[in-house]
C-alpha cells in the first residue's frame, strides 16, 4: 500500500508434472511474521494447468524443459518490473532437488536479478549424473530429463546443467546449497562441485557468498526428527 519495494521470497519445482499449492504451512511463518512476501510459481514442469503443462511440446519435459528455468524468470521479473513489489536487492529464491536444479539455471539465466538463493539437495551436475547409470536412480530419471548417452539429449541438456553454464565474471546472488551424505537421489557432492564451479568462475568482489552446510546423517529429505528439521529450516531462513 505504502508503494515501497519489499522484501520477497520466491519458491518454485516444475518437475514430475507435481503440483505445488498454494496452501498454508507453518514453516514460513519464520518469513511472513518478518514482513517477507512468500511467492509461489506455478512453472511449467509442474501440473498445476494440467498434463499439458508438463508433457511435451508445449510443457517442460525432455527437450522442451528450458520452458522450466524461462517461466521461473519471468515471474521474477514480473514482480520487480510490472507488479514493482520487489527489487533485485530484496529479492530471494528457493527451490529443492529438482527444484534446486531450477534455482542453479535461473541464477546462470538471470544473475542480477536475486539478492540471495537457496538450493536444497540440489539436482546441479545434470549431464554427468545422468550418464551414469551406476548411480542410484539414475535410470529411472531418464524417463523424466531424457538420457544423454543419447545424442539428441546429450547437447540439450548440456545447455541448461547449471555447473557446466555458469557464467565467468558474472554478479551472482549469495547462495547457501545444503545436501545430505547419505541422500540416494542427489549425490553430496552435486551441491559441492555447484559451489566449487561458482566461487571460482564468478566475480569475487561484487558476488555474494557461497555457502555449503552439508549434513553428516541426513538422506534426501533432511532431518527425520522434527525438531532437527525445524532447527534446519531456521538455519536456510
């Protein structure tokens, strides 16, 4: 009301054609009660507009997926430049495991555009992880991104795997990747080799940090415990 810019945290997934409703949850309480707009995009990738917003040609699997990584920048943009809710200096992003894999390509996309991202297990080492069948899961996933052992997929994919496209010399957000030792769908050291990539390929002076905090017992979905995983979600917030 007052017209000023605030302070706004947006969250996105685009993958497997899952929804993610616009419901309540108390884990962002810790947001809201400090005055921070908690956004959700419905990207396509997710099915929240149906199958065709997920399935090929149109939607963001195989080789129409950069729609993805497009769509979440676009909302960003429409909150900074049309709504003017927001500015790039108080402007965050979030997104877990595959959703990680869509914060890794939006900030190689659109750099300026987030003061922070937060990227949890995130799915950031696409091409050699998927080549791999040896690695759990693996083949089973091509059915969602494609295999790259496939010429076809193979280039694509490249284009869009946030390690191989991050940009050199480039002003990127301060970023905090978290990941699980034990996590049998986002191997460790996905988020590590991400880090390793932005902290030696970005601008070091007007880049934010890079952070890692890499749990020693936790698998792909955090702390078991509930109190663990509160004292963790306080940590990213």
């Amino acid at each position: 009301s007052s017209g000023e810019p605030i302070a706004t945290h947006l969250y996105g997934y685009g993958s497997y054609g899952a929804c993610i409703e616009a419901d309540f949850r108390a884990t962002r309480l810790t947001l809201l009660n400090r005055g921070v707009v908690f956004v959700i995009a419905h990207i396509r990738g997710g099915g929240e507009m149906g199958r065709q917003w997920y399935e090929e040609p149109n939607g963001a699997k195989y080789l129409c997926k950069k729609n993805t990584f497009n769509d979440f920048v676009d909302v960003g943009r429409y909150l900074v430049d049309e709504r003017k809710l927001t500015t790039p200096a108080k402007f965050s992003c979030e997104g877990r495991s595959a959703g990680g894999l869509l914060i890794g390509a939006t900030i190689n996309q659109a750099p300026d555009l987030f003061q922070v991202a937060l990227l949890g297990v995130p799915f950031v080492d696409v091409v050699p992880t998927m080549i791999d069948a040896s690695i759990p899961l693996t083949a089973v996933e091509w059915e969602e991104w494609g295999n790259p052992n496939e010429p076809k997929y193979h280039q694509y994919m490249m284009e869009y795997s946030p390690t191989q496209n991050v940009v050199k010399g480039a002003k990127y957000p301060a970023c905090l990747l978290t990941g699980g030792l034990h996590d049998p769908r986002v191997q460790f050291w996905e988020p590590s080799k991400f880090a390793a990539v932005l902290r030696h390929e970005q601008d070091s002076e007007s880049s934010g940090p890079v952070c890692v905090k890499m749990d020693m017992s936790a698998g792909h979905f955090s702390a078991s415990d509930r109190y663990k995983y509160l004292k963790e979600l306080s940590f990213d917030y």
